[in-house]
C-alpha cells in the first residue's frame, strides 16, 4: 500500500505522542516543531493533511499560525488540544475558522483515524475538482456534462476560424464566458476581448460607442475617440442582446461584417479594422427577423457558426462541481473558512429549476457565504429550503405555483409597472401579458387566478415562458 503523508506541526513538546497507529495505518509522519519550519516543508512539498498538535494556545504565536493556515486552505487541518485549551477564545476562532476538525487529549485512535481519513478524502476531491478546471483553463468554464463537454469540443473545432460566431442560450448560462473560450483558444488569444452588451447603451451613443468618433464631430466631441468595434483591431468584439441593436446601426453592422472597414462619425475616411465578431442572443432571432425586429440579411450574416449554451437544469451533473468551485472562489471574501454544503443543501440545489442559470447559483452562494453562521452552507442558507419540502410533489404544479407567484410578486415589486417586471422576469412585455392572462393575474393585482395552465401549455416545459420564469421566488438575481 502507498503511504500517505501527514505533516504534524508539534508546537509543544510536552504533549504526549499518539502518531504510532497512524503510521500502522500506512500513513507517512513529517514533523515541525516551528510555524517556519512547517511553511518551508509546505513549499517544499505537497500536503493534504495536517496536524496541529499543542497544549496551551496562549504561549504559541497565533498570528503567525493563523497566516500559515490561511496560506494553505488545500490542506485539511485537524487540531489536537489539551482540554483546557478549549475555555481560550483564540481556540474557539482557530477551530471554528480554520480547522477540518479537532480532537483532545488523551486521543481515540480510532476516531482520529477516521478524521485524518475523511479529511484526506475531502482534499482529495478538492484537489480533483482543481485539476478538472484547469484542463479547461483557457475556456474559463467549469463542467463534466455530456453537455458541456459537447459545448468545449464545438468551441474548440470553430475556435481558429475566422468566420462569426453567433451564441444562444438562456440569460445567466454562459454565452459571455463561452465567447470569451472560444476567444482564448483561437489564434486572436493574444488580442483584445471586447465584450459589449447592446441593451445597455442608450440608443443615442450606441452609434459613437461601436464606431467611434472624430473630434468636433459634436457637440462635446473634444478629441478623437476609438469605437469598440476598433479597440478590438487584430482581436475579437463580442455583442451581448444583439437583438436590441436598433435597425439603422444593424445596416452599420453589416457593412462593417461585408467591408471589414468601418466609418467613424463626424468622417467620410473609411477605417480598415480586423475584428473577429461573436454576437449572442437571448432570444429567438429567426423570430425576431419574421417579426421585423431585425434585418435577415444581418442574421444570415451572424450565424455562420451557432452554437447554444445548455441551461444548467440540462446539465445537473455539473451543479455541485459548480458549487463547490463558487464557494471556494467567493469563501475568500469570508474571514473564517467553510467546509461545504449540507446534504439537504446539495438535494435542494439539484431539485431547483435555476431559471437564473449559473448566474443565479452564483448569487445564492455569495449570499449564503455571507449570511450563514454555520460552517456548512444549508439549503436555507441558499433560500432553497422549499426544494427540499417540494421535492415529492407534482413536478408540473410546482411550475405552475411558483411562476404564479413569481409574476406576481414581482408586479407588486415594481409598483404595477409592466415594463419594468418584464425587464426582471427576462421576458417581453408581450409575454408577461400572456403570463398574465394564463394565471388569471389583472392590471391590478386584486385577483389572482387559481385555474392551471392548460396540459397542453405544460406539454411545452422548453417554452420562453416557463424557462425564464419557472420555479422562481427572485426573478432576476444579479
């Protein structure tokens, strides 16, 4: 059997030994009798266990300790104290902040055998998860779905060509970092990533903002500005919501993808810029074009690549590898360490329907770090605590609930203001109006409808409508 190591940092040498069943359980001992010493081995070598082994805390340097833990968060740290220890509260911040688990002395053998396993299991599947990121390090991206592996061989065959990308997937999947993938494993990786969202520019400098200007060209035009399509030269411009570029700017759009030139305001000079174009969409833009809402001939244009992003309830394999990387991501933000989810935590984030995709379970998980007091984030934590109430019932009238309660809640929210809760479900007007309609919801919220959506409605369970409002308490989370 391979041996395998534990460094024991034995800061008091009075404390009596219990390493010797350990080592019959074929595990390798390495000793510090110093913080430094023990910081030169952890550079030196590779440790997923670690034992902290004192008598009394107060004649320790617990700061220095305190810096060698924080250091090292891939180890797992178990604490053996003398009893006493325990009434100090620097004791009770180390183990609460920064250790697996502890024990006192006199030591359980079989107890403490079992400790530096478990913790030896858990580095280990941390240090997996790390490994299974960084074989994916140029996409930025995270998971082991059929799914998402299809999504990395496709970035990967259309990464080096120079045609355009266009990118659909729901709002919160991904389609920016896919871009941004598709960007680094292209020969452009070396070049500029400009994202750029075309629902957020206000329709009066959207034109200034993609093509740039000259000086004088107006009023406030003090010098000559670069336009993003022209901060990208030689890299790739993503256009995030294409779909909300105005009509006269998409004309702007294709002579800009037909000339590879470009035209600043306020110039007659025509720019020659190489920029590669990946757009994404959150929308259907084939119905968009029979709609009249956008140009065929710029469509056409955009989409000789496609490629969609799965939303996560497509891929729950990757919710808890996900989870796990968010919380050790964003757990740097908390000054004591978490050690991970509850069981019933992990059930609820498995049962959601994540209408907000990987931008919701982003932000339930930054807000569980913050407002949870325990050491293991719970499905409360996460608010998903009704998932795990939820889990048994009727699949098909969850849905129904809580897309009811979702509409309406967020009227109320809103003051009764239509545009403003469409723009927070992630839906059109048009389509909050149906919401309306089906769930028996009116313009002033005095009745609420009991009667379910028609079978016929449910049949449809990848509709717009129930991906972007089902099974939502928060519509629009970040």
């Amino acid at each position: 059997m391979i041996k395998r190591k534990i460094l024991c940092l034995r800061l008091q040498k009075n404390s009596a030994s219990f390493e010797n069943h350990l080592q019959d359980d074929d595990w390798e001992i390495h000793y510090a009798a110093e913080i430094l010493v023990a910081e030169r081995m952890m550079r030196d070598e590779s440790y997923l266990v670690c034992l902290l082994v004192l008598d009394s805390i107060e004649l320790i340097h617990y700061e220095a300790l305190i810096q060698l833990l924080k250091a090292h968060t891939e180890c797992e740290w178990i604490g053996v104290f003398h009893a006493d220890s325990l009434l100090s509260w620097k004791c009770h911040e180390l183990i609460l902040g920064y250790l697996f688990d502890y024990h006192t002395q006199p030591i359980e053998s079989q107890r403490l055998s079992q400790t530096v396993g478990h913790a030896y299991g858990r580095a280990m599947m941390r240090q997996q998860s790390k490994r299974r990121f960084a074989s994916n390090k140029d996409m930025a991206m995270v998971g082991e779905s059929p799914a998402m592996k299809a999504l990395f061989k496709h970035i990967k065959q259309i990464a080096d060509s120079e045609a355009t990308v266009l990118i659909g997937g729901e709002n919160g999947s991904g389609k920016e970092l896919t871009a941004l993938a598709i960007h680094r494993c292209s020969s452009r990786r070396n070049g500029p990533f400009v994202p750029v969202s075309c629902g957020s520019i206000p329709s009066q400098l959207i034109q200034s903002e993609l093509f740039g200007y000259q000086r004088g060209a107006f009023t406030g035009a003090a010098s000559q500005k670069a336009g993003f399509i022209e901060s990208a030269d030689r890299g790739t411009i993503f256009l995030d919501e294409i779909a909300d570029l105005p009509l006269d700017l998409q004309t702007n759009l294709l002579r800009f993808l037909q000339e590879k030139t470009i035209t600043r305001i306020g110039s007659a000079a025509s720019v020659p810029v190489n920029t590669r174009v990946i757009a994404a969409s959150n929308v259907n833009l084939q119905q968009a074009v029979d709609a009249g809402k956008f140009r065929e001939d710029l469509f056409y244009r955009l989409n000789v690549l496609p490629i969609v992003v799965p939303p996560l309830r497509e891929r729950r394999e990757d919710i808890e590898p996900l989870a796990s990387h968010f919380l050790e991501v964003f757990g740097k933000e908390r000054k004591t360490r978490l050690n991970g989810f509850t069981t019933e935590a992990i059930q609820a984030m498995l049962s959601h329907a994540w209408p907000g995709n990987v931008r919701e379970l982003i932000n339930r998980i930054r807000r569980a770090i913050v407002t949870t007091d325990g050491r293991m984030i719970s499905a409360q934590d996460l608010n998903l605590e009704s998932q795990i109430l939820l889990k048994n019932d009727d699949l098909a009238n969850v849905r129904i609930s809580a897309e009811r309660e979702a509409i309406f809640n967020c009227l109320i929210r809103t003051g009764r203001n239509k545009t403003r809760a469409a723009q927070d479900l992630g839906v059109s007007r048009m389509t909050l109006y149906r919401l309306m309609e089906k769930h028996g919801i009116n313009g002033d919220l005095n009745h609420v409808g009991s009667k379910p959506a028609a079978s016929n409605e449910l049949s449809h369970s990848h509709s717009s409508e129930i991906r972007f409002s089902a099974a939502v308490k928060s519509p629009k989370l970040g």
